[in-house]
C-alpha cells in the first residue's frame, strides 16, 4: 500500500471526477497502461473496504496518477470519495491487473467496450 495526497480534482460531468493522485514520498508509481489501483475507505469494514478504479493517465514515471471516477449515488464509496478535497490523504495498493494491450496484438484491428466512465482503461 502506498499513501497519496488528492492533488487535483476535475468535475468532468455532474457525476464523473478526475482524481489526481501524488504520492507523499515522493516515489514513482510504475504502472502499465490497462492497470488498477484499489483504494482503501478508512471507515468500511476490512473484508469491504476496498474498490478498484482503473488508471486513466498515462505512464509517465511519475509520482502521479490520475482516477476518472464515475459516482454511484446508492453506493457507500465513491459519495465519500466524491467528497474528498484537495489535499486529502488516501491509502490506496500498488497498481495491478493483466488488462494490458500485448505486443502481439498491435498488429490486429482491435475493438474495445467498456462500462462505467467509459474511458479510463482505454
């Protein structure tokens, strides 16, 4: 796990937000593009604290991710992320996931479908 700071957030649309994400050390988030990071709401019980979010920037071997985050008004996570300000300080894991383009496949047309906000693992 690593802590991160909300250094910026961007109203996209009345129910979607882009989240960036600094970590406080100063390290570098390695990530591949199609990767997700859990982030940790402090408040739910362990075995249903965490949520995955796909990573919506790219890699730039930086110490910063951005989240677009698409609100679920009847869930218990993303209203108490969507109140989060600038500033606000989150545990949040290491990106994971094998949704990642290969090689092998850039040479094919390629259709992708998706849900939620519609963009961030593409």
């Amino acid at each position: 796990m690593m802590q991160v700071e909300i250094t910026n957030i961007i109203d996209e649309s009345f129910r979607v937000k882009r989240f960036e994400l600094s970590t406080l050390d100063g390290s570098v988030i390695e990530f591949v593009p199609g990767q997700f990071v859990q982030i940790i709401h402090p408040s739910l019980p362990e075995f249903n604290n965490t949520r995955s979010y796909s990573i919506s920037s790219e890699n730039t071997n930086s110490n910063k991710i951005e989240l677009c985050i698409a609100l679920n008004e009847n869930g218990v996570f993303t209203p108490w992320l969507f109140k989060q300000d600038i500033g606000s300080k989150l545990e949040v894991s290491e990106p994971k996931g094998e949704f990642v383009l290969k090689e092998e496949y850039l040479d094919f047309p390629l259709i992708f479908i998706c849900t939620g906000t519609g963009i961030a693992p593409f």
